[in-house]
C-alpha cells in the first residue's frame, strides 16, 4: 500500500529511523522501570513515581512510532530480540541502588537518545517525510522536558 506522495527512497529512510528509535525508546523505558524498582535514598518516592511517570509518557509516544512504521508500509519490530539487537542504549546495570545515581544513569542515557532523536528529524525532513519529522519533533520535546524533569534531582 503506497503512501501518496512519498517515495520508496524516502518509506525506507522513515521506516528504518523510525524502528532504530523505537528499539532506543523501549530499551530507555526498560531502564526506567528497573531505576523505579531499585531506587532507594532520601527522595525515594519522589523519584520512584516520576521514574514510573516518565515510562508511562513515552510508551504513548513508543506507540506512535510503531504506528507510523505501520503507516508507511513497514514492519514494526517490537520484540525483545529485536530491540536487543538494535538498541543503542547503553546497557543499564543492575547494581545501582542509590537515588543520585538512578537519576545520573537515566539522565545520560536519555540525553544520548534526544541527540539522536534530533538527527532523526533531520533524517525525515531530508526524507521529505513530515509527517514522521512532526512525531521526532514532539517526542524530542517530551525527552527535553522529562530529562529536565530528572535531572533537576542533581541540583543545579
Ligand atoms: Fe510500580
């Protein structure tokens, strides 16, 4: 089913951005949870509840991408091979405990993954391919906001 107006250069390039950021987002969302079940210290369930609300916000935008990749004639790859194969989060560990720390890990890893969701606009702009470049830009704002959101917890 072809998609009006785009073509098989540009369906490709969308598709293949979108599932690589897909795999990142469900890798992140991973982490989250294993930060919101670990986490221990003095701002425990501030930081508990906002780890499990952060995860909450991006699987509504997860959910978008993969969507899109269905929109575009592709196919979404959502299994746990195939974004342990893709992601290119950094490898959560396991041995964390402390609050400062949960919050460090999950900061750097969701700012690495706004700078390539920033390159993904730029792909899908290039692309011609507004429509997805519209769902990078809004989930680059949402990855702004909650890593603000986050970090903050590191004082200034
Ligand atoms: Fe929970």
């Amino acid at each position: 089913m072809p998609v009006r107006g785009l073509n098989d250069n540009a369906l490709a390039a969308s598709v293949a951005e979108l599932n690589a950021r897909l795999a990142d987002m469900i890798a992140l969302r991973l982490a989250l949870k294993q930060a919101h079940w670990n986490v221990k210290g003095p701002n425990f369930i501030a930081i508990h509840e906002l780890f499990d609300a952060v995860h909450s916000r991006l699987a509504g935008h997860e959910d978008i991408l993969a969507e899109r990749v269905q929109i575009l004639g592709g196919v979404a790859l959502g299994t746990v091979e195939a974004v342990s194969g893709a992601a290119t989060v950094e490898a959560y560990p396991t041995d964390l405990v402390a609050d400062r720390d949960h919050v460090a890990a999950i900061s750097e890893r969701m700012a690495a993954l706004g700078g390539k969701v920033r390159k993904a606009i730029e792909t899908a702009s290039e692309a011609g391919d507004e429509g997805t470049m519209d769902i990078f830009v809004a989930l680059s704002r949402a990855l702004d906001k909650d890593l603000w959101f986050i970090e903050s917890h590191l004082g200034g």
